[in-house]
C-alpha cells in the first residue's frame, strides 16, 4: 500500500484512463510511470513509462495467488503533465 503524509500534494483522478482500468503481464510496456501492485500478492513496484515491467522472476507466487499481474496503484508526474 502506498503511504503519504501530505494530501495536499496528491491529485484523485476521474480513472476514466486505460491505463487505471488496465492488468498488466511481466514484460509489458509500463504505459505510464507510477507505483504498481501485484493484483494476486499486493507487492509493490515503482515503474517508468517507457520501461517493462519486472519479469515473472522478480518475486515468487504460490498457485493460491496465480500469475503475477500489475495495475497503476499511484500514478506519478514525470512529463510535467
């Protein structure tokens, strides 16, 4: 889970985005840069657009959790946009 101390600095988003709706695979284009969450263990990661997302190896599931997929949890602002 993402942590802040001060609301004043963050933006809520309409998520009328693809990229807020979207699950993404091991290796995918990161779309936009932002903290992502595993969908089946919570773990988190800080990706950049335009890198990829970590490999299946990066961290380990058990078949309970199924593959590991990401979704923007926290967009940042990198672009100035």
């Amino acid at each position: 889970m993402a942590w802040y101390i001060d609301s004043s600095k963050l933006t809520k988003s309409d998520g009328n985005k693809d990229w807020w709706k979207t699950t993404y695979k091991p290796g995918d284009e990161v779309p936009v840069s932002g903290i992502y969450r595993c969908l089946g263990c919570g773990k988190e990661v800080t990706c950049n657009d335009p890198d990829r997302f970590p490999p299946q190896n990066h961290h380990q599931h058990t078949v309970a959790q199924g593959t590991v997929r990401w979704k923007l949890n926290v967009r940042t602002n990198t672009k100035g946009d």
